[in-house]
C-alpha cells in the first residue's frame, strides 16, 4: 500500500508541510507567529511563565494548548477565544480561580487543571458539553458546582488529593454523570 499514489502529484514537501500543519507541536510563540493559522498545537509547558501569552490569542485554529509547570497565576477572560481547543493543560500552576469565560470552550475534551491552588469552579464550567476528562486533583476546593451535572460526556472527574466530607463526596457522587469515574481521597473529618 503507496501512500502517496500515481494519481495523485503531491511532493513530498506539500505532504511534509500537511502532516506539520496538524501534527506538528510548537514549542514557542515566535516560531508559531511565523504561521498563526497553522498552529493547531502548541507547548509551553516548563517555560517560567509568569502569564498568560496574549500573543497565543493569536493562534485561532489551536487545538491542544499545554501551559502546565509554570507559574501562572490567573486566565485572561479571553481564553474563551479559543473555541477550537480540544486539550487544555494547565496543571502544576498557581490558579486560584478561572475565568467564567471558560464556559465558552465548548470543544474542549480534555481540561488538567491539576496541582494548582483553585479554591472554586466557576458555574459556566457546566457548558462544557465535550469535556470527558477533567482533573482536579490536589486543589484547594471547598465543592464542585452543580451545574458539574451537565458534563454529560464525562468519563473521568479526577479529585483526588482534595479534602471532601462524607456529606460533600454523596453530593457530588449524586450530581456527576453515572458513566462517570470519580476518584477522591477518603473523606475528612471537617466541616462542611
């Protein structure tokens, strides 16, 4: 089997530069500024960021978008720009919240939000209709918000490492999809 068949009279530098536009992972802004409409997958991670890149904005077709081990501290409202994103990782930061504009990635399959200091989840997390997987684990959060219920393609809600009641792990057990795994710690002894 010839990939690359007689019928058709693709050089191999238009197949390179196919299989570079979807494949290929960026690994610093001014690279992927030298083709913004190309960029479907970019890699920050383990790069010292203090912030959010507004330049990544830029990139409109971006799918995968890794800022995970830096040091962020807060999402730009803006990143609900991003409508093409599929996996966001963003884990091994300093977030403490998210902006409500999260909500608007609506493609969004995958969201590591691991590692990170999040006391809260805003509600527009539920609009989230794609997300199979989301992860939580070692955070600061009090609960989950409701509208979690409406992650309908849920497959994975990982809380591990966060200290839930016996009251808080029932609610949220109650709330989430039955397709759903939920991992927790044991629960703690505390008060809701």
């Amino acid at each position: 089997f010839c990939l690359l068949s007689p019928v058709f009279s693709t050089s191999a530098q238009e197949t390179h530069a196919v299989f570079r536009d979807s494949a290929y992972v960026y690994r610093s802004i001014r690279e992927a500024k030298e083709n913004p409409d190309q960029v479907f997958r970019l890699n920050l991670s383990k790069t010292k960021l203090d912030s959010f890149p507004a330049e990544i904005l830029l990139f409109k077709n971006l799918r995968e978008l890794d800022l995970s081990k830096n040091r962020l501290h807060s999402l730009p409202p803006e990143i609900g720009q991003l409508t093409q994103l599929k996996r966001l990782n963003l884990a091994n930061n300093k977030l403490d919240s998210l902006p409500e504009e999260i909500g608007n990635l609506i493609k969004l399959e995958y969201l590591g939000l691991n590692r990170s200091v999040l006391e809260s989840l805003p509600a527009s997390i539920g609009k989230l209709q794609s997300l199979e997987v989301l992860e939580l684990w070692d955070n600061e959060l009090a609960d989950v918000p409701d509208e979690i219920a409406n992650l309908t393609n849920l497959k994975v809600l990982e809380l591990r490492g966060i200290l839930f009641s016996d009251e808080q792990q029932a609610r949220i057990d109650s709330v989430v999809v039955k397709t759903a795994k939920i991992y927790m710690s044991p629960s703690c002894a505390c008060k809701n």
